[in-house]
C-alpha cells in the first residue's frame, strides 16, 4: 500500500469555504517517492436526491443561482435537484430529507441510496452521496424555495422523467451531481432504473 507523508499544512484562507496549501511526499508505482504542493478547497461533504413521483412519472427539478457559471459569463441559473451540505451530526440521508424540505417543500417517503462520489478530487475532500427519494406531488410538506439566510432563493417545478432525461442528454442540465444523480436512478434512456 503506497505512503503518504503531510511535510506541512498551510491555512490560506478561512470563510464560507476553507482553503489550505498542502507540502506532501507519496510512494510512487515505480517504488521512488514524489513530493508536491496542493491547494486543497475544504467545504464538507453533500447530499444530492432526486425527487420523484412514480405514479404521475415526474421528476422535481429546481432552479437557482451558482457563481461558478456567472464568473465565466455564462448563464448563472442551473437547472438541478435537491442538494445540500451535510451538518455535522447529520448523515448523508438525512441530509437529502432536509434539504428536500427546505428547498422543494417535499418530504420523500421512500428513499434509496445510489452512489457517492469525489467531486473534485484533484483539488477537494468533497463527497457528494446521491439519492433516490419517492414523493407524492400533490402532498407537499413546506412552501420551499431555500433558507433566505442562506443566500438561497429557489424556484421549482415538475418535469416528466422522458423530457428529464431528454433535457441531460441535450444539456439543459449541464451540472454533475444532478446529471450523475439523474443517469444512476433512470438511466440514460431514463427507463433503465426499476422501483419497486
């Protein structure tokens, strides 16, 4: 098993995310060791849940503002599901239950785990756990929308699985938690995912 040895750890900035330079040594595959430094992006860990009602075949998408977009001048407002940070104490799925409250006002009834996965490896600890969540649409729990102080304001709405998955294919929904999210619960023709 390869080695990896911390030769220093820089705090650089502390705020809404938490960057730190890393100095570290590793084995490498020929047997040598290799030091490099790496800025590291510490945001915690997430929770992502596609909302779904099987009985009408509609899937609950939202709409909010992302900077990452709007610094390269490109459209700011992503099409997504649910997600969220999780709060210490809080695992992934209850996470997924929170957030699907606060942000779409449903609480799901059933709710399968699909995958996790390093967002950005290269730069971040980040883990973002992918769920599927089971709601019925015409049984909301909270008006939704997000946590004003938060910084979140949300907008909603129901789209059919088929037109979904036509909107991955087509890059409408152009984010990859949401895209992998979708692909996992209904694959890439949206019928591959069977629920019970």
């Amino acid at each position: 098993m390869k080695k990896i040895y911390t030769l220093s750890k820089t705090s650089l900035y502390q705020g809404f995310f938490k960057l730190d330079h890393y100095h570290v040594c590793h084995d490498t595959f020929a047997g040598g060791q290799l030091q490099v430094q790496r800025e590291h992006l510490e945001r915690g860990d997430a929770a992502a849940i596609v909302l779904f009602d099987k009985a009408r075949d509609e899937v609950l998408l939202l709409e909010q503002f992302r900077i990452g977009p709007a610094v390269r001048q490109e459209p700011a407002w992503l099409i997504e599901v649910v997600a969220g940070m999780i709060d210490q104490g809080e695992t992934a799925q209850q996470a997924a239950r929170r957030e699907a409250i606060e942000e779409v006002g449903y609480e799901p009834t059933e709710i399968k785990h699909l995958g996790c996965y390093y967002t950005t490896p290269g730069g971040s600890s980040e883990k973002l756990d992918l769920f599927l969540g089971l709601v019925d649409r015409a049984k909301p729990v909270h008006a939704g929308g997000g946590m004003l102080a938060e910084g979140e304001d949300i907008r909603h709405f129901w789209l059919s699985r088929t037109e979904t998955m036509l909107w991955v294919q087509q890059g409408k929904i152009n984010s990859g938690g949401p895209m992998l999210a979708l692909l996992l619960a209904f694959g890439s023709t949206g019928l591959a995912y069977q629920i019970d």
